[in-house]
C-alpha cells in the first residue's frame, strides 16, 4: 500500500511499514535518469519486505527551473558544481522533511539510491555528513575526487555491475579506492553480467549488506526469520 497525504505528496510517495506499528526506521529511495518514482517502486518494496517496521520514502524529482524538466541534476550534468550543490541541498531537504514527518534521525536512515540519483545522494553526504547512518549506492559514481580532509560517517556499500555501459565499473572502482583512503567504512560488489539496472541478486546484495551493518555488535538470535526490524 502505497500513501501520499498532502505534506508530503510534493517530495515522496510513502510506503508505510508492514507491521502497521510505528516506524522504527526510514529507508529512502532515489531512481536514476530515464526511470519514474512509479518505476522505482517494486525495488523499494523487495527492500522492505527485509525490513518491515521500516517506512520508505521514494522521492520524486525535483522540477529543473531553467529547463522545466525533471531530474536530480539539470540535464544529467554532474560536471557542474553549482548544479550539484542545488541538487544536494534539495535532496538534504527532502530527507530532513522526511526525518521529521516520522521522528527518526540521521542514525536510523538509510539511502538507497541508483544511477544519477546515487551520485547525488554521495556528493549530498559528502557535503551534510550527518545525513543518514547507511549509504547502499548501486551504479554510482564521484562528481569530483575525494580530498584528503573528506569525513564520511555513514556505512557505504557500493553495488555495480560489471557490464554496466551507462556508468562503467571503472567509476565503481574509482569512488570505492576514493571513499577507503579517506577511511570510510565502504564496500564493494561486483555483479558480474551485471547491467544498468538493479535485478534481484542486486537487490540481495544491498539488503544482506545493511543488515550486516545493523547487527555489528549485536549477538544474532539462535534463530533468525531472515528480516530485521
């Protein structure tokens, strides 16, 4: 079931949590060029399905103001900074917004995002740190290098596949060696015969990735449902 009242029906279409209790985390969503909110949907409902007192958020674009198109960044361009600053500070709107609609912090979110929009979720916590705890970028890449002073707190996990002809898997390597010399807690999957798109081993990958994240320092139950609240 899908729900968008009239807060925020302007940033997001909300998916409420399974169990029909309160939320007790926030995942959000972000497509890549070429893709809908709507066409996003089935990969946030297979995460949540892992993790059911989540709510999810999947956001819609942003319209562009001088191109009246839509899009993260106008015309797709993450070679212009001041682009890219717009499209971070829209995007750390949007997550507070939604932060607060549910009173869950930065410590109990997590980004999911692909393509162009997961290029703009990194640059976003490279530039607001205190974003969200968990980071899972599938097809991403770097707007620019990372500098030696750079501190990423959350957990990033990178997912690429390997025969990815929109964002090589060169960018993928590039962003991961970029994120671990600065010390980011950062990982990286390679799908191979991986595409432009996120499948279901994709979606696999992603989803055990946080929830290994999730149970560090905490003692695994003798058994366990396969889902984490």
């Amino acid at each position: 079931m899908t729900n968008e009242n009239s807060t925020a029906a302007e940033l997001w279409i909300e998916l409420p949590p399974v169990t029909g209790l309160e939320p007790k985390r926030l995942l959000v969503f972000l497509h890549s060029a070429g893709t809908s909110t709507e066409e996003f949907l089935p990969v946030a409902i297979h995460w949540q399905l892992r993790f059911p007192s989540a709510v999810s958020t999947v956001l819609h674009d942003p319209i562009d103001p001088k191109t009246g198109l839509s899009g993260w960044v106008s015309q797709f361009n993450l070679d212009d900074e001041s682009e890219i600053e717009a499209a971070c500070n829209e995007l750390q709107r949007r997550i507070q917004s939604a932060q607060l609609a549910f009173n869950l912090g930065p410590d109990m979110t997590a980004i999911i995002a692909h393509g162009i929009g997961a290029a703009v979720a990194l640059e976003a916590m490279r530039r607001h740190n205190n974003l969200a705890s968990i980071y899972v970028g599938y097809a991403t890449r770097l707007a620019g290098g990372i500098k030696p002073q750079e501190v990423i707190a959350a957990r990033v996990h990178l997912i690429h596949g390997n025969d990815d002809t929109v964002i090589p898997i060169a960018q993928g390597h590039r962003a991961f060696k970029g994120l671990q010399a600065i010390g980011t807690k950062v990982t990286l999957d390679v799908v191979e015969e991986g595409t432009h798109w996120i499948d279901q081993e994709m979606i696999n990958l992603g989803t055990n990735r946080v929830m290994k994240t999730l149970f560090e320092g905490r003692q695994r139950p003798q058994k366990t449902a396969g889902v984490l609240n």
